[in-house]
C-alpha cells in the first residue's frame, strides 16, 4: 500500500530537549516536505526537499532542521523545541503527477506538545 | 498576508442538499487549484484539482468551479452525505525553481452534514 508514514503520531515534551520526527514514503517520490497546521492559519510549508542531499526553507522554517540521506525519509529535527512550536505536523510526498500539480501525499500527522 | 483564504470557518448543510465551500485567492500566478478533505486524526487526502485554463472539472459528487477574473473558486458537493463531514482545504499550486509547484493552503472549512 503506497503511503507516507510518520512516527510518532503523539509527543508531550519539554522546551529545549531535542526531538527528531520520521518520515518515511514508500512511493520513490522525489520530493517530500513538512507542513505545519494551526488553527486559523492552515497548513504552512516549513522545509521541503526536491531530492536526495537538497532541501530548501519553505514559510516558516525557523527553529527547525532537516536532512535527506536517503530517498525514502525525510525527518523533521527540532533542536531545541518551544512551546509555539506546539502544533500538528504533516510530511506529504510528491512524484511526476505533482511536478505539474502540486499534488501532494500526506502522512497521518504528527500531535506535538512543548510544555 | 495569506494568498489563499477560506472565509468561512464552518459550515452546516442537511444531508441531501447542496454544500458549497468558497475560496478566494490572490496571486494570479497559480496554475493549479486544489481542494483537499480531512478527517480527525488523519492526513489531508486528495479530493480534485482544476487547471488553471478550465473553468469546471467535476468528479461524481464533487465538482469545482473556477472564476479567475473574480479570483474565486468553490468545491460543489451533491448530494451531501454524512460521511462528507471533515475539514476542506483549499490550496494553490505555483511553479517555483527546482521544477515543483509547491501549494499554498488556507484556513480550512469544517463542513457538517446533519441527518
């Protein structure tokens, strides 16, 4: 079954102790990229990658890193989270389709809580 | 400033009659428009999209109408079924460097069909 999945899907944590979130997609998509959905604000795109070794800040990049080593994952880090970076987090993926489209795969979402 | 805006945050509709969500956008650059359908703990899912040089693309139940002079588009459900309650995001697609579109969303309408 093609899909992206993220772990893990609920965190409780505390202002300045590092977290990484996986991403994985199972597609061979090229491209991959984390958004971010608060109340009001919609989805915002944080960091995207359009290949292995090359990604880019998307709107709301601060406070977060990324790496793409590998195809397949794209982990979102959080070196030293916050509490307004308390939100709901998706990875999507994109193939050929979306090269013209913009279409996007997403993951089930990631529930993040800094305290 | 949001470049995609859906200004109604809710909306109420009995089932069997018509749902109507509305978006409105900015940017007359963007060549793809796309409506995507959320469930609780679940990822946005694709529903359909519309080129930019159409003016309707309907699929079933779903269709979409493009209005590009108004810059105005809105997603037609008929008939409303319960299993059509969710969040719909409203999202533009635009061709940046790297040859992907990336989306813009907006905020979102949470649609409730009621028996």
């Amino acid at each position: 079954e093609a899909q992206v999945t993220q772990n893990p899907r609920y965190l409780i944590t505390v202002t300045g102790k590092k977290l990484t979130v996986t991403c994985s997609q199972n597609m061979n998509h090229e491209y991959m990229s984390w958004y971010r959905q608060d109340p009001g604000l919609g989805l915002r795109q944080i960091y995207y990658s359009m290949n292995v070794e090359v990604t880019d800040k998307g709107d709301v990049p601060e406070g977060y890193k990324v790496s793409r080593k590998e195809k397949r994952n794209f982990p979102l880090i959080l070196e030293s989270p916050s509490p307004n970076q308390t939100s709901l987090y998706f990875c999507a993926s994109s193939g050929d389709r979306g090269k013209n489209t913009g279409e996007l795969f997403f993951g089930e979402g990631s529930r993040l809580t800094v305290l | 400033d949001q470049q995609v805006k859906q200004n109604s945050p809710s909306l109420s509709v009995q089932e069997g009659r018509i749902s109507i969500l509305n978006c409105d956008y900015t940017n007359s650059m963007f060549d793809y428009f796309l409506w995507y359908k959320k469930y609780p703990a679940e990822g946005p899912t694709f529903l359909i999209s519309i080129s930019s040089i159409k003016d309707k693309n309907e699929d079933g139940r779903f269709t979409v109408f493009l209005n590009k002079s108004a810059k105005h588009l809105s997603l037609h459900i008929v008939p409303s079924q319960p299993g059509d309650s969710a969040v719909y995001f409203c999202a533009a697609s635009a061709r940046f460097s790297g040859g992907y579109n990336k989306l813009i969303f907006g905020a979102g309408t949470r649609l409730a069909v009621h028996p």
